[in-house]
C-alpha cells in the first residue's frame, strides 16, 4: 500500500510500505477515504512541533470504511463508515484513572507519536472507532475531529447560559469554537484583524470587534461591563495568555489551547487578584460522540468547511499548496477515493 512519509522536517515521500495486520481479536482493519491536513499537521512538516517524532506517517483527521475486523469485534462490519479516534491511551496512569485519557502519562496520538492515517489502510482498536452519520461525505466528515477539539474546550470552560464568552481570533480553530459555543447558549463576541473572518462571524449573529481598529477592552467592557467569564484563546501568541487575564472578569476561566514554548508573561497578580481558573484544553475527552450526535440533531452544521480536496496521489502538492500562501485555500482533505 501507498503512505505519505514525512522522513524530517520539510521532506515528504510517497513510499511503499506493507498493509498492516489485524493482531488481536478487538482489532478492525479501515480502508482510508479521506483525511484532512491539519495545522498541526503543518507544524510536523515544518519542523516546529515540540511533541512529533520523526520519520512519521502523519494524518489525525481520519475517516474510511472498515474493511475487516478481528474475531472479537461487535460494534462495527465491513463496509460500515468510520472516524477513528486519534487517541491512544495507557488506562493506568493517573489522568486515565480520572476519566481523562486525552492527557494520559503516555500518551500516543495517532500522526504525531504514532503512524497516522496518511496510509491507504489503518488498523486500529474497535474503541477507537465511531460510525459516521448517515448522508455526510467523507471529505466533510473528517471535520469532526476539529469539532471535537472545540468541544473540549467548552467543556473545560464549564459553559453554561448564563456565560458571556470571548474568543480570540476567528481562524481556523476560532471557527468551530464559535460554533460549539453558540450550541450552549452563551453571549458569545469574537476579535480578530482579518475582516472576511469577522464577517463570517458575524453572519452567524456573533458580536464581533476588529482589534485593529478598535480598542478590545473598551469594546469588551461596553458589551459586557465587568469583562467575559470565559475567555478562549484561538490565536496563539506570546501575548495572548497576560492579554487574556486582563480582560476576562473576576471569578472568570481562561482556557488556553496553544502549544507555545515561548514564555508568556502572565502577572501571577493578575491570577491572584481575579481568581482567575486558567486551564488547558488538550485535543478531546470523548467529545465525538457529542459531535455527532449534535449533527444528527440538527445543531450543528459541518458540511461546506473543506474548500479543497486533493487525490492522496498528490498529497505533497497539497502540502505545497498550503505553504504557497494562498488566501483562496481554506480546509484541504485528502481523498483516497
């Protein structure tokens, strides 16, 4: 079978490789359909991730058809359609004991520590699969597993109602935030720089304020009074985290999703004085079921997200296109159809 190889930073190969084996009776071969190409993804071909290792077959955004399953395997058939979970857990330490496997001790993610689904054949642990909802391509449904992410954050956020939420830029991962959150119910305002972002937001009756040209926490203050009770950090920048502790309000949660090794400033005065909760959001705790389940009903839309998809044949080219700086690329998906 066919597998994109990232041997190191910037060097991309399709190579030749054998298909992988069933090896125990809960395990299920997935022929790969489509697979997205994340920023993260973009970060290990760069070079710049702190946690991948190299040479790795990356690709987390993952969907197929199940081919075969071990003699085990009671919740999915050949041909059933599936998303595969990108975690892969230990169950024995401390955060998996807790119901928290998405930040086990040893942890694997599936593109990053592990091979990923860059492959024309995935084997993986029934656990790890979800049936895709009925009607939904597979370019599209590789969106789920962004949705997820945003999931996660607005469960360690605690959402509720009653919330006035901010987000802080409107990209990529600042999109299905606004999505999850307005599903909760929450006053939700969203800044970025990028005009078609913030129009995009708006469009979905999202308050929205342009940081250039405006004065954020002026902005905030005349929407809010005292500042967000939950702010989310979608940008990502050294600055972020201290911009984000001086606006949310007293008692406030700051959730931060960024993997920056650059040290961020943060007054610990600031924490302190407010009663600030600053937590991380790390990728998903069983939130595609939740997303699935949102889509089915009604309440969430993922389709129309993915604004290019190329033959996995030329999945280099895509990685190029990516890098050329186009602004007409949005979401690429790989299709192995």
């Amino acid at each position: 079978m066919k597998q994109l190889l990232t041997e190191k930073p910037g060097i991309l190969k399709m190579v030749d490789t054998e298909m992988p084996e069933i090896e125990g009776p809960g395990d299920v071969l997935v022929k790969m359909k489509a697979a997205g190409i994340c920023g993260s993804d973009m970060h290990i071909y760069h070079g710049t991730s702190p946690v991948a290792t190299y040479p790795r077959v990356m690709g987390h955004e993952i969907v197929g058809v199940v081919a075969e399953t071990g003699s085990g395997v009671t919740r999915v058939k050949p041909g059933d359609p599936v998303i595969i979970d990108q975690i892969v857990s230990c169950g024995e330490c401390y955060p998996c004991k807790i119901g928290r496997p998405n930040i086990c001790c040893n942890l694997k993610v599936r593109g990053v520590h592990i091979d990923g689904g860059y492959r024309e054949y995935v084997a993986a642990g029934e656990e790890a699969l979800h049936l895709l909802p009925e009607g939904l391509s597979f370019t599209d449904a590789v969106m789920i597993e962004p949705m997820s992410i945003a999931f996660q954050a607005c469960s360690r956020a605690a959402i509720t109602k009653d919330d006035t939420v901010f987000i802080l830029g409107a990209g990529a991962l600042g999109k299905s935030l606004i999505k999850a959150v307005l599903l909760t119910g929450a006053r939700l305002i969203v800044s970025d720089v990028v005009e078609e972002r913030l129009a995009e937001a708006a469009a979905l009756g999202v308050t929205v304020v342009n940081s250039r040209k405006e004065d954020l926490a002026a902005e905030l203050k005349k929407y809010t009074r005292w500042g967000p009770s939950v702010s989310i950090d979608a940008a990502g920048f050294p600055g972020s985290l201290p911009l984000l502790a001086d606006l949310t309000c007293n008692a406030g949660r700051v959730i931060t999703m960024a993997f920056l090794e650059e040290p961020s400033p943060v007054q610990q005065f600031k924490i302190t004085a407010k009663e600030l909760d600053i937590r991380g959001s790390r990728l998903q705790n069983n939130k595609f079921e939740d997303v699935i389940a949102a889509y089915k009903a009604g309440k969430l839309k993922i389709e129309g997200q993915v604004t290019h998809v190329f033959p996995f044949s030329q999945a280099v080219e895509a990685f190029k296109r990516i890098d050329s700086g186009d602004p007409g690329i949005g979401k690429i998906a790989l299709s192995f159809e």
